[in-house]
C-alpha cells in the first residue's frame, strides 16, 4: 500500500466499456514526510476521494480484489481516505511529524 495526494480527476470518453461508471482519478505518490515520489498516477476511486484528500492505495493484483474494482482491468485503486499520519523518527522516538488532510 501506499499514500498518495489526489490532485484532480481524469475523464476518458472512449474506454474499455468495464470502466464505465467509475471515477478515475490524479494522484501524487508521497513518502510518509510528504515527498513526492510519482507525480500524476492515474488511480481508480474506490472510496468517494476528492482533490486534496490523502488516501490509501493498492496497486497490481491488489487493485483488482476491492468490490468497486474486481475484475477490471485497473493497477492503482484509492481503497480509503487517509484521516491522520503519523511518524515517529527512529532518532527521537517522542518526536512526531503529523499531517491532517485539508
């Protein structure tokens, strides 16, 4: 799993007709301190997701096990909105780096 930064939305008139109906959306792939490190995945929604959210995504066979995504011919799929994150550094275990979506 990874956390990803949804920053807007694709839409794709000619497509494999399995995809009709489901929401196909942009996303930053972001470490757990916020650093990017996939500009612009294309994912699938799976839980409601809007721009500026964190959410949780599966990818490869994982993508396809979720009840909005089975079978589809999908790799990335947003499964669940990230409420709260938080680190604690290895170095100073009572420091933490906390982020709340917007």
């Amino acid at each position: 799993m990874k956390i990803a930064r949804i920053t807007g939305s694709v839409t794709a008139t000619q497509k494999d007709p399995k995809l009709s109906g489901l929401t196909l959306l942009i996303g930053d792939i972001e470490d757990g301190s916020g650093n990017v490190l996939e500009k612009s995945a294309v994912m699938a929604d799976a839980c409601s997701a809007g721009a500026g959210e964190y959410v949780l995504v599966v990818s490869g066979s994982s993508a396809r096990i979720p009840a909005k995504t089975a079978g589809l011919p999908v790799d990335l799929v947003a499964i669940a909105i990230i409420d709260h994150i938080d680190i604690r550094a290895e170095a100073a275990p009572s420091s933490t780096s906390s982020r709340r979506k917007n």
